[in-house]
C-alpha cells in the first residue's frame, strides 16, 4: 500500500506536464487515483469532433453516480446545435468558452422527483468530468444553479419544463494544449473526530 | 474506440459479480470508467482496521475536486472513536451502519467562504467514493444536509462551529462480501438539443 501510495504521489508531480493520464498500461487503483489527481477545468478547446462513443461514456458515467434513495433525478441535454451553443454563450456570464466548443452537456435536475436533486446531479457532474478526463478530453463545469438568471437563460434556450432545473453545463471537447492540474491539498482541512483537532 | 467502449461494457457485465475493479494491469481509461460503473453504496462492513494510507489518499481525492470559483470550502473530520460512531448511529435515521464501522468521514461545508458549498462538497464526496472503490473499500453517502435535525446531531457531536455545515456522513472500511453495481443507464433521459428530443 506504502508503494501504492508513493506511486500515486510521484505521479501527480510527473503530471504537472501531462494533460491526462499516461496510456501505459497500470494498476487499476492507480489509475483512478491519478485520474482523480489529473483533473482539471479546461477552457479553451480545438475545432474537432468527439467521438459518438465517447459521448455515449459521458452519459453513462453521469448515470453512474449515486442519489438519494435512488432516485437519479437527473436528466442530460447534449447540445451540438450552434445557434444554442453561441447563444448561450453570449448570455452566460462564465460560459464564454462555449463559443469554441462543439458540445455542452447540460446536467439537470428534476425538482419533482426528488428535493435533493442539485445534489445528486452535482455527484453526477463530476462522474462526466472524471470520465472526460480520462478519454482525454477537456471539460468544466459552469454554474447555471442556485442562479435564477442563469437558470432562466438555459431553460429558455434548450426548452425546459417547468420541473426541470439546470444544474450546469459543461462545455467539452479536446484541448488546445496539455493543462496543469492544481495541488489543492491543505492538511489544515481535516480534522480529527472533534472539528479543529488535528 | 469501440473497442474501448466494447471493453468497458463487457467489464460492465462481467463485473455484476466482483466487489471492485481488477486488480490486473488495464489501460487507465479503461481503469476509470470501470470503477465510475463499478462504485456502489456499501452497507456490510467487516471489523477489520484500513491502512492510514488508504484514509489519506481518500482525503486527498476529497481536495482534488472542482469548486466553485476554486473556492474550496470544504472541511473534512475523520471520526474513528467508538463514542462519536455509535451515538451519531443512535441518532441518524439512515447511518445505522455506523456501529460496524471503525471509521466515517465527514464531509462539510464553510458556509462563510462560499454559498455554493454543497454543490462543492458533494464532488468531493464523490471523488472519495470513488477513490474507496478503487482502493477496494466499502463507503457509503448517508444525508445530513439539506436535513436541519440530522445537521444538529452531526454539529453536535463533532463541535462543529456555526458556520461549518455537515453535507454527509461517509462510513467506509473493508466490506463483508463483493456487491453489485446497479446498471442505471436509462437513454430516455438523455436529450439533443432541446429538451424531449431523443
């Protein structure tokens, strides 16, 4: 496990050049792991088709994630068509990026199935991005949930019903150039049984 | 690329009757996206001690999500101590679990550093998930947030200040047999463009 471990940490610092995970083959642990590690958001993208079974893997992945009392309140809009994409982007304040994107997967919830919907979807969420990730491919999240504005821009342009909220979308595609994922680990975060004992 | 996605459903189908991923060198791409399928809510835990390393790199995996403008506003208290397990499984309706288990990790929001903290931690907590899966453990998202009676229980117990919300309480460790991952992939909820377009 120390070997595990260590492996996995010497990767990350490898990785800082690499803009996903190697392709040799690896143990499986390590992989997630470092996959996990690897992640970043991705904001500039090249003018290239994805693969149809890449997109597939997206919504399966989606699809994957956990819910409260499984009720997988989630519902996925793929968004190909350029007016909606352009659109979009000229409304959303952080969504500019969706201008040179071929795609958005928009990851919404539905408010009538469950309460803890945005939950559940954000779950989600990060099990797409993981997976882009993985298939070397470049993806973020940007907000449309708790924002009423930004809400109200996505539910007009792809025609959500009234129950359906949005809870992101996630512009996706390849990257322009390898990208670093930051090392975000703060040891000051945990905590041991009793909050602040460390 | 079909072949990858061929890989990875026939692993799907095969893996209904092994508790994680293999533990066989694999491409990573592969790697990842059988554990995202492979993950699943374990309830049946063996007494039986994880490695610190292992508790480690789940908290690891927790920093390594997305936020909201890389506002990172999570906390995470890591609750080993009989006392805090079995009265917060006294007292959580859905964490009876808590009494088999040596260790939980609670995952919570700084509701002062960032309104969105909820959507933030729940990536964390299913980057965790996921880690514990590959790393060949048993975890498990039990609810306190958006609940205010299970968030007092949570608070209480672990002091948590004011300002610190608890999203969930993740009981992890070795389980007792290998368990399914449900299949959930359902096409009827995935849309092209505009919402019901399939």
């Amino acid at each position: 496990m120390f070997q595990l471990f260590a492996a996995v940490c010497i990767s990350f610092i490898g990785m800082s050049c690499s803009s996903s995970v190697s392709s040799e083959a690896v143990y499986p642990e390590e992989a997630v792991l470092e996959n996990i590690f690897a992640r970043k958001s991705v904001r500039s993208y090249l003018d290239k088709g994805v693969e149809q079974e890449k997109i597939d893997m997206l919504l399966r992945a989606g699809m994957a994630a956990p819910s409260a009392r499984d009720l997988r309140p989630w519902e996925f809009v793929v968004v190909t068509d350029r007016t909606l994409l352009d659109g979009m982007a000229f409304e959303l304040p952080y969504a500019k990026m969706l201008t040179q994107v071929r795609y958005a997967m928009v990851v919404c919830g539905d408010t009538q199935r469950s309460p803890m919907w945005y939950l559940d979807c954000s779950a989600a969420t990060q099990n797409i991005l993981l997976a882009a990730e993985a298939m070397g491919l470049g993806a973020v999240w940007t907000a449309a949930y708790p924002y009423e504005d930004r809400m109200e821009v996505v539910s007009r342009y792809l025609g959500l019903p009234e129950h359906i909220a949005p809870l992101c979308v996630i512009p996706f595609g390849y990257p322009t150039a390898p990208e670093h994922a930051k090392d975000k680990y703060d040891p000051s975060r945990i905590h041991r049984n009793i909050f602040g004992e460390q």
